[in-house]
C-alpha cells in the first residue's frame, strides 16, 4: 500500500470509498472543489493506494485547517482491507502532517467504534468529554 497526498483525479475513487464506508452522503456536501478548496487553506487530504502507481484507492485521511487547528475527517480503511494494520500506517502519514504544520489536531470518532477509539488513543488522542455535536447542513433554513 501507498500513501500519498490527494491528487487532480482522485475524487471518483475517494467518494467510492467514502459511500462504501458509510463517510459520506451527499447532504455533506463532499465534493472535489471543497477538498480542493479546504486544501488550499492549508489543509491535506491523503490517500491510500493499493500500489505506488496508483490502482484502487483503498483509505482517506482529511485534514483540514481553522486558522487554528487541524481536524481530521473521513478517516477510513475500504471493507476489504480493514484489519491489517493498514489505518495505523494512514494516521501515521496523517499526524507526520499534523507535527510538521505545528497545530493541534482535533476528530470526531463514534463511541462505539471501538476499533477507531482504540487507534487514536494509541496514537495520543485523548478524549474531550461528553460533548454533543450539532449542525446545520441545509444553511437555506436559517431563520434570521
């Protein structure tokens, strides 16, 4: 496998994995120019390949930049390649990122994805508290 960062082209591959793994739908509104965009603004999205010259894409790290701190999206392996030690190798390239920007990095995890939780307490993730998370995703409907 082989990681690298996000290039013009991946995205088909990417939203593959991203409906495959549950990461996405499209009221998220994930697309190209907002990877692209988040990127730009000193963000990283990186991509696990099945072999250096490119093939299937196989896992997604996002990374995206506040002016603040990083926060880390769309973190997953494809069904068929989790359990063999290959998101340890995803996050690691992740977090080489995270230190050399020099800012925090925040995510958002399932509780009962055990698996997931397990990983990034290993890697020094350190749990927050009991927070609710909320959002507005059709910005239509605000009320003003």
């Amino acid at each position: 496998m082989n990681v690298r960062p996000y290039k013009r082209g991946d995205f088909p591959g990417i939203m593959e994995l991203w409906t495959v793994t549950g990461l996405s739908r499209p009221e998220r509104g994930d697309d190209e120019a907002t990877i692209e965009r988040s990127i730009a603004l000193g963000g990283e999205m990186f991509v696990m390949t099945e072999d250096e010259d490119g093939g299937r894409i196989t896992g997604t790290s996002w990374l995206t930049f506040d002016g603040r701190r990083l926060h880390m999206h769309h973190f997953g392996i494809i069904p068929g390649h989790q359990g063999k030690g290959l998101s340890a190798e995803l996050l690691r390239e992740s977090l080489r990122f995270v230190k050399e920007k020099g800012y925090q990095v925040k995510l958002e995890v399932h509780r009962t994805n055990e698996k997931a939780v397990n990983l990034y307490k290993k890697a020094g993730f350190e749990y927050l508290g009991d927070y609710d998370v909320y959002i507005i995703r059709d910005i239509q409907s605000i009320e003003l």
